[in-house]
C-alpha cells in the first residue's frame, strides 16, 4: 500500500520528496498497485514542454470502466455506487449499487453502438443531474467513444458551438430538467442548437419531466425503452493509455470555449489518487460533491475519482435553495454524508440566510469539507468552518483547474495544518514555481508571483481539441519549459500557497500591484456584505483606480448607503492600506457569475470602464439579468 495513502506530515513529504526525485517510480508504483490493466507500460512517461507532447504510461492498454465498476463487483457488487438524490425532496433517493451501475452502463453502451456510435466518436451529452448522465459518460468511456459532457444551464448557441468544435455525432439529452421550482425545456434548446449542427445524426432523450416534446421523426428515440431492451453485457473496448476519454470546454477570457482533451490512463490513475488522499476516503463513506458534472469537478471527483476507488458518490439534482436554504445540509444527515465538497459562491449564498438553515440539521456526519472554484474568502472559510464543519472538520481548499485533470494544491484533511484561504502544499507529483516579470523563477519564501507547473502530472491536459497551437500558445509559451496556469499566488513563510486568482485579476494603483481578492475579503468582512469584485478603471493620475461591486446581506432594515461606503473603505484602510480604498462603491443586486458560480470580473470591468457596448455574449451566464440592472446603476 506504499504510497497509495498518506496518513501524516512526515509521511506527507517522504511521500512529497519521492515524487520530485524519482516521479516515474513514484507513478508506477501506484499505478502497478491500485489499477486493473490489459497490457502494461513500456514506459511510466516522457515529456517534451516545447512541442508540447506528454504522455503516460506509454503503449499500456485498460478500460477506465473496467477499472471504475467491473473490478469492484465481486466485493461491492451491492454496495451504492452511486446514491442519487432527486430535485424534489419527496422523490425516494435512488441507491444504484456497482452491479446495477455495470448493467445500465453497458446497456447505454449497446444502445450507443445500435445507433452508430464507434470508438474514437464524440458524443455530446446534454442532461440534467439525472442516473442517465452517469450512465452515458461511462457508456461512452466503455466503447472508446470520446464523451463531451455540456453543462445543460448553456443555451442553444452556446451548446451548438461546442457540438460543431468537435463534430459530435449523437447527442444525449433530456426531454427537460427540474431546477428547484422550475423545470426547464432542455429538448427545446437542443432543437434550436441542431438547426445549426450538420454533424448530429440522432438524439436520444430521457424521459424526466414528462413534458410533451417535439420528437424528429428518424433523428430522435427515447431512451430508457431503448435501455431496457439492450442486452446487460458490453465487452470494455482495450484502449491505449493515451487515447482520448473526453473533451471539456472551457472558457478562455478571449476567442471560442477551449475543448480540453484528457486521455485514459494518466487522468485514471491521478483523480484516483487525490480523491482518496485528499477526501481521506474509507471504505464506508458517503462522499458527496455538489457540483455538476457538466464541470471538471463532477467529471473527475463525482464520477472518475470516486469510482476507480469503489466509493459511494452522491449525484444531487437539485439547487441549494429548493425547497428552502436548508436543502444541503437536510441531505447531508439524511444520507450522513461524510465528505461534502462545494464552492464558495455556495457557500457565500448560504451565509446570506438564516443559521438556523444549517442548524436545524444533524451534521455530525462530516469528516472533511471541501471548497473548489474561486479563491474562498476568509469570510466564507470560517463560516463553512464554525457552521457546517462545528470546527471538527478539516476544511480542504482545492486549486486545479480542467486543463489539470485533477487537484494540484490541497491540504490532505488531518495530515496539513490548514490555514483560512491557503490551499496549503502542492500534492505529490506536483511541482509549482512561482514567476516574476521578467520571466525568472522566484526562490524561496514570502515572495508571490505568476504560478507555473514545472514538471507534468498523469492527469494534464494533452492539447485543445483541433487546435494543438493554441494549447501551446496559452499554456507553455509564457514561461519556457514550464505549465502556466494564468492565477497568481503567493508562498508564505513556510511554503504554503494561497491562490490570489487571475492574473487578469491584477489591477496595478498608482504603480502598486493589488490583487482583487484581498481587497474582496477585506470587504466581505464587513457583517452588510454578502459578496463583492472588485476591478480597475483608468484615473488620470493613479492609473487606475478601483471600482467596486458590493451584493449587500438581505438584512431588512436598509442601511444608509453612504455610511456603509465609509465604512468598507475604512475596513480596506485597516486590512490593506489606504492605496487600496475604493474611488467608486455600486450596490448591486447581485454580480453576473459563470454557471459554475465564478464571478465575471470581465463583464463588470467592461461596465466600470464605460465600454457596454463591448460587452460579447453574456448569454451563457447564469444570471444575465442582473447585467442590465447594473449598467442602469452605473456610477459615472
Ligand atoms: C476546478 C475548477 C479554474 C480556475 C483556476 C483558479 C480558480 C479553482 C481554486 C481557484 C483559488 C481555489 N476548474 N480556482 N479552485 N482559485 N482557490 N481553491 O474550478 O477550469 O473551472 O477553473 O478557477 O483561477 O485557474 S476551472
């Protein structure tokens, strides 16, 4: 069990040292250990930086589904792969055990290739939070097609642009989605996306909402009468280590969504690794992650990681607040979840309401949370911490990234010593270094700067779907022979990292470099603020001066907003200094976020800058009416 499981500090940098000295053996190891295989390595891995072109257990053969289902059944064939908790709290949760997981796998796998799909294809799957969406991307890992999983929040043009980007053949939907009270049409938005996509030849629809749907004649079939009638057997299709799994989009702050491609063996054997490590998981846990598994998130830590352990992962359908703000906290003691893993804007909101939500529930279950997404301000980290966690429960801040595959900077829960918004030490195989202007490493300690990964890890992206150049461009041509990751940190006095966020992030006052997200926390401090960004507009003398979008708690009583602006920028005077007060103070309804909860700091620099009208498609938020209501409250 050598490396597999880290259980103390000492043992932590033993582990650490290892994997920087002799990585290729420190991956073997766990590769040769915890994974089923059809053919081994010729080679643990090569690199080449400059091309780029990295590889990994080179020439190997398996099946990810092999190692994610099929290994467990002899011991956990009854176990809950995987514990589904529907929309509705009145809908029984469904505890879908490793033997019935393998079976409706590979049912989806034999209804795929009835209806054409081939290793090497690209399905684009578009459901809700439903069983069927888990089924379908491990359908397609079982018969080598290559699955891309849209979030189904993104709109028809949005999800056209990601079906023609990689010519899908097939297209896995739903005939609609329940989102809290709400229900939406998704089939409706595929029709409209496929007016434009020549490539898609059939659609398969589950049934969810019973809504009465337009079906294409001799384009589209229901699914679940097709599942039921295909045969339960599906042979694993033997891929190589290197062959695609699936590609991801991800949004770049200029130009098309990036189709991120992972491969098979590398991204297995490392969302394997760190879920166990990093979720300290037991055999008898109930691990639960929040996320959707339209984002690298739920990919690689509600489907990839937790099953190639054999762990029980809930699959949640529903949103936070439905029927009301106790909804998390209600399924953690109903299923006594013991690791739950969210965001910070989750979290952020929660905090917004009443504590007698979280209260009012058992959670004495918990053993670990987690936070993923966003720097999570000092704010949100200890009510996380006093609230959820009763300051039992380890909190692990996770920075990664889709292009990472997997978590790259992590405290391992009861072996690091956690400190509030430091996602703490890089995790073995990881190897980060710190850039300054010039383009030169930063030794040493107490020092921040642009933050690179010097050496590849199993799970990193190997190029952009269709665009090798573009991978190279904006990941390895910044910094030569090394990763970018386009955040900023900084490393504290003993070698902890603490993620400040995008670079872009950066704002420069009166030649001072400040980072929004200390200036955020210092702000959100503030017992009025629910949540705020901060960006830069240009100031005839200092350059730029900063504009700041404050979301203040529904509170009731209004508070007087001059006193609230004093107030704030007396707290930044305090936390910062007084270079980094705020010119400009706008109290917003909210503030326009990605759909997975990241605050647009793009859109709101555009509005504070006075360039509207270049503000591109904001159609793909999650709340693109609050963007209106801000242009209209715009300080000039
Ligand atoms: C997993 C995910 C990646 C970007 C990344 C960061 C930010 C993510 C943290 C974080 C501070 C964290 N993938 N980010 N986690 N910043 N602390 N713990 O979110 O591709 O959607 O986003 O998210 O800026 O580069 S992602």
């Amino acid at each position: 069990m050598s490396n597999y499981h880290i259980k103390n500090l000492e043992e932590y940098f033993k582990v650490y040292r290892k994997s920087v000295h002799k990585p290729e053996e420190f991956w073997e190891e766990i590769a040769e250990e915890h994974f089923v295989w059809r053919q081994r390595w010729d080679n643990v891995m090569s690199f080449d930086f400059e091309k780029p072109e990295i590889k990994w257990f080179e020439n190997a053969k398996l099946n990810i589904t092999e190692n994610c289902i099929d290994r467990h059944l002899r011991t956990r064939g009854d176990k809950t792969a995987i514990l589904f908790e529907p929309n509705d709290p009145n809908e029984e949760a469904q505890h879908i055990t490793y033997k019935r997981l393998a079976e409706r796998v590979n049912q989806m796998a034999n209804v795929l290739k009835d209806n054409g799909v081939q290793k090497g294809d690209r399905v684009c799957i578009y459901l809700p939070m439903i069983p069927e969406l888990a089924f379908a991307v491990l359908a397609c890992a079982r018969i080598g097609a290559i699955h891309s999983v849209v979030f189904a929040g993104f709109s028809s043009s949005a999800l056209a642009t990601r079906i023609n980007d990689s010519d899908c053949k097939i297209v896995l939907t739903s005939d609609g989605s329940y989102r809290g009270s709400k229900s939406i049409d998704l089939k409706g938005i595929v029709d409209e996306a496929l007016k434009t996509c020549p490539s898609v030849k059939s659609v398969l629809v589950a049934k969810r909402i019973n809504s009465d749907i337009h079906m294409e004649e001799g384009r589209d079939k229901w699914l679940q009468p097709l599942l039921d009638a295909a045969s339960k057997d599906c042979e694993p299709e033997i891929m190589d280590a290197e062959d695609p799994l699936f590609i991801l989009y991800t949004s770049g702050s200029t130009g098309k969504p990036k189709g991120m491609v992972h491969t098979t063996a590398g991204y297995m054997v490392y969302t394997a690794y760190t879920f166990k490590n990093v979720f300290q998981y037991r055999e008898s846990d109930i691990y639960w992650c929040t996320a959707d598994i339209g984002w690298i998130t739920g990919h690689s830590y509600i489907i990839y990681g937790p099953l190639a352990n054999g762990a029980t992962t809930v699959m949640f359908e529903g949103v936070p607040s439905y029927p009301d703000f106790g909804r998390f906290w209600e399924i953690v003691e109903k299923h006594k979840v013991t690791q739950f893993y969210t965001a910070p804007t989750a979290i952020r909101a929660l905090a917004k309401e009443d504590l007698a939500y979280v209260e009012k529930y058992d959670l004495s279950s918990l053993k670990v949370l987690g936070s993923v997404g966003e720097p999570i301000n000092e704010e949100a980290w200890h009510w996380y911490d006093d609230n959820v966690g009763k300051k039992k429960s380890p909190i692990v801040d996770t920075w990664w990234q889709t292009e990472t595959g997997g978590i790259l900077i992590s405290p391992i829960p009861y072996v690091t010593p956690t400190i509030p918004t430091f996602a703490t030490l890089p995790l073995p195989g990881i190897q980060p270094a710190l850039m300054d202007e010039n383009g030169e490493e930063i030794k040493g300690n107490l020092v921040e700067g642009r933050l690179c990964i010097k050496f590849p890890w199993p799970s990193i992206a190997r190029t952009i779907w269709g665009n090798h150049e573009r991978y190279r461009d904006t990941y390895f041509s910044a910094y030569k022979g090394k990763y970018f990751t386009g955040d900023g940190a900084r490393r504290d006095a003993v070698g902890y990292y603490r993620i400040t966020g995008r670079v872009d992030d950066v704002i420069i006052v009166s030649g001072h470099n400040l980072g929004t997200a200390p200036i955020e926390d210092a702000i959100n401090e503030h017992n009025a603020v629910a949540e705020s960004a901060i960006v830069g507009f240009p100031h005839d003398i200092k350059g730029n001066a900063l504009y700041g979008f404050i979301t203040l708690k529904e509170t009731g009583e209004s508070r007087n907003h001059d006193n609230l602006r004093k107030e704030i920028n007396q707290l930044i005077t305090e936390q910062i200094g007084p270079i980094a007060k705020l010119d400009k103070i706008q109290f917003t309804v909210g503030l326009p976020k990605t759909r997975s909860g990241k605050i647009m700091r793009r859109i709101l620099r555009k509005i504070a800058c006075n360039e509207a009208e270049s503000l591109g498609d904001i159609s793909t938020l999650l709340n693109p009416e609050v963007v209106q209501q801000i242009l209209e409250e715009r300080i000039a």
